[in-house]
DNA sequence: CCAAAAGTGTTAGGAGTACACCCATGG
DNA sequence: CCATGGGTGTACTCCTAACACTTTTGG
C-alpha cells in the first residue's frame, strides 16, 4: 500500500511526406542521457490523467486541442531504474498543418522520426510506440481517427494516403472512393485545391452523421 | 510530482443461467460501507500490475489462472474521497464449471449479480463495469475471450448461448455453426453430453490453430 | 408417442476485390 | 502537346442473413 510515482507518456503521431512520423525529445538527464523518449511528465495531484497528458503535451510542444486517447498502463517494477514508476500511455494525432505550432516548443530537442526509423528509446518507450502503433492501425478501420491527421480541408487522395501510410500497404483508389462514399460522412465544399495540375475536390469531415453510423455498426472496411 | 496511491480492480466475469454475471463484494468500511464494489486492492512495491491484479483475485475470490486482460486506467482526483487514488481497472473472465473454487474465498460477501441487474456501487465502479462490458462485447467479435467463459469441453449450444449472453441478441444456429465451423478452430471430442434428450456433440476449443488464423486475419463475424 | 433439444442446406442480396482508361490543367 | 495527378464503372467472388424440418432420446 506505498505510494508510487505516476506519470502520463503520450506517443504523438502526424503524417508528414506521406509517412506516419511519431514526435520524440532528446533527455538531457541521466537515466538514458542523450537518447530519445516520448515527451511525458509526472501527474499533479489536482488533474486527472487525461489532463495531465494535455497538459504534458502542450508544455513539451505547445500543441493543443488535438486528439488524445488512453492507450495502456504500463507497470513492471523496474522500467524506471530510479524507483517505481507507473505511466499511464496515451497517443495523440495531430494535422499536418498543424506542425508550425510546434515552432515555440519547450523542449529543446524535439524532433519527428518516420514510425519506420525509430531510434533506440529510452526506459520501455519502444514498447509504448508499437503498442499505440497497433492501436491507431486497429482503430483506423473502424472509427475515424483517420480524420484527426489531416486539416480541415482535405481531398480524397489526401486521405488515402493517410490511411496508406498506416497501413503501410496500397489501396486501390476506386474502390477506396467508393467505400469512403457509402459512409456519407464527407461533405463537399465549394473549393478545389489548386495543385499545378488537375484541381482536386475538397472535403470536410462530416462528422454528424457518424454518429448515425455508429450505431448502425457501420464501419470502415479497409 | 507527488506520490499516489495505485490500487488494480478486477471485474470477474461469468456465465450462470444462460446470463452474464459479475462478481462484486460487499463493503464492510467506509466510505461505501455497505454497498457492493469490485474486487480489488493496492499494488505492492515489488509486483507487476499484471501480477496485483492475479493476486487481489486470488486473495478476494480464490481463483486462479483466469483470462485476465488490463481495460483502462481511472484517476479522476476525487474518485476515492479519502485521498488520490489510481486504479488499473483489469476485466477477468472464468468458466462457469469453476465456480466452486469460489468457497474457500477470503472476502466473506462475494455475490454473482446479473449484469442486467447490478446494485448500486461504490466509488466509480458502476463506470469500470460498464467499461468492461463494452469492451467483452467487442471482443468477442474479433477474439476467442467467448470460450473463456466455457468448460474444457461444451457443446455447440452451450458456446452460442455464451455469445447471445453477451451480445443480448438471439443468433440464428445454423448460421452459427456454420461460422464456428469455418473457422476450424474447435475439436470434436469421442463423447457426448448426456443430458436427459438427445446427446450433444461435445468439443474442445483448438487453439494451436488459431494462431494462423490471427495471421490470415481471419476473425469471428457475428 | 410426445416433448425437448440436436442437427442440417439453400437462396438471395450486399460487400469486397481486381482491374484500365479518359479528363483537366499548367507549363 | 505532354506530363501529372484527378476522376470514374463493371464483373466476379464471397460472406451474410433469412428461413423450417428431421432426428434422437427419455419418459
């Protein structure tokens, strides 16, 4: 019955040059000096735990508002060679618009690193990414999670990619099309992205009408 | 970063009379004295969470080797009045036929209770059962947790009436079988159930073959 | 011979997958 | 007029869901 440190980890993903990236900080301090982990903090004794994720994350980036989900609570007596520390792990996506936000960030060493190219973690890190990995591919086809990695305004080859780079396999784009269009959770706007060639149509995520789905059990056949 | 308390509660599950239960165990101190919890209780210096969670279920219910998954990790501030609490909330699943392992238990007012009809609990616990339900019910659609909650060996009628507990839906038996059979992953047993009319087939989950089938991506559509 | 649960096939509709060409634009 | 990415339809297969009767046994 002693008391026990606890922190929040939260993995944050964005997709850049069509890649699924995860955001990292460099440790100043020993243990694991000098090599990477994902950003996180211990918990105040006045927040709850997904407070203190938010909070973890916007001091570490400076990024707010975006999409944060419990992920698993990790605990073995010895993953913290300090003392015993139990972290309760999240994941976080981000829009790649979004990105410049980070310009003002607090820790000096934060950098994005292909989900494919990760260096050596800190502590138990590695496991923390695969685990988040795993989820946000599974949640990908049945919710729209896909959604938070894109801006506002998007086009139907944009989100493909998105749902390419977590996968990490090809799909076919007619057939894409037309799944993603059954669902009727895209609304057309009255803008085209001009892009050198072909303007391509934007679309907003319409997310009324999933709520509609859901209970439906409709989901995301990928 | 201050120090906190971290407690695991367990939410044990069962199958009596064709209906879901849950075990819960009746207060004998504030605060809550009197209502009716979910097993549970501090995490040891020394022990994984996984391993806290095995032995509180031990200690309160006298069971052993049951499936045993982590749900979700609770820690609003306020949750338990008397100071700052986080609970690993684990969802565990025995089989019906073992439930008379349930009489040396230590904590003297375990009860079964419907889950259709639980009373009202103490601390957040109303929150952690509802939590684990959802998350059996979608398990069940994609995993092999349903035989879990079944002997060694059972008849086909037996593992629907476990889904339809479940899923509080009735499913069709032929297309039932039809689908357990595909999946190739039960053994006929040399025996049958001699229960009063006609002997029903028994069999034995086989689950060596459901390792390939998780590869292949092959799930359990219901 | 009656009651009770076990066991068994077919059909129609919907979803998934594979696949190739024309279009609009900027340079 | 060419290069680039945008945009579109069909055919086949497979999975899903709906549906009713016969069999075996004990009493």
């Amino acid at each position: 019955m002693q008391e026990m440190k606890v922190t929040v980890d939260v993995v944050l993903f964005t997709i850049r040059a069509r890649a699924l990236h995860a955001l990292l900080v460099r440790r100043g301090v020993p243990p694991f000096a000098g090599q990477y982990a994902i950003p996180g903090g211990f918990v105040r004794r006045e927040e709850s735990l997904d407070e203190a994720a938010k909070r973890e994350l916007y001091e570490e980036t400076s990024v707010r508002d975006v999409y944060l989900e419990q992920l698993y609570t990790f605990g073995e007596p010895h993953r913290d060679p300090r003392s015993r520390v139990i972290t309760a792990a999240y994941y976080a996506l981000i829009g790649s618009e979004r990105l410049d936000l980070m310009a003002g960030a607090d820790a000096a060493e934060a950098r994005w690193f292909p989900t494919q190219e990760l260096p050596k973690l800190a502590f138990d890190h590695r496991k923390i990414v695969d685990y988040a990995l795993e989820r946000l591919r599974n949640k990908l086809e049945y919710t729209t999670v896909g959604f938070q990695l894109l801006p506002e305004k998007f086009t139907l080859t944009e989100l493909q990619e998105v749902y390419e780079a977590i996968l990490g396999k090809k799909l076919d784009k007619r057939n894409f099309r037309r799944k993603i269009g059954l669902l009727r959770i895209l609304k057309p706007l009255r803008e085209r992205r001009e892009t050198g060639r072909k303007p391509a149509q934007l679309f907003r995520f319409a997310a009324e009408r999933f709520v509609k789905l859901k209970e439906k059990g409709i989901l995301f056949p990928f």
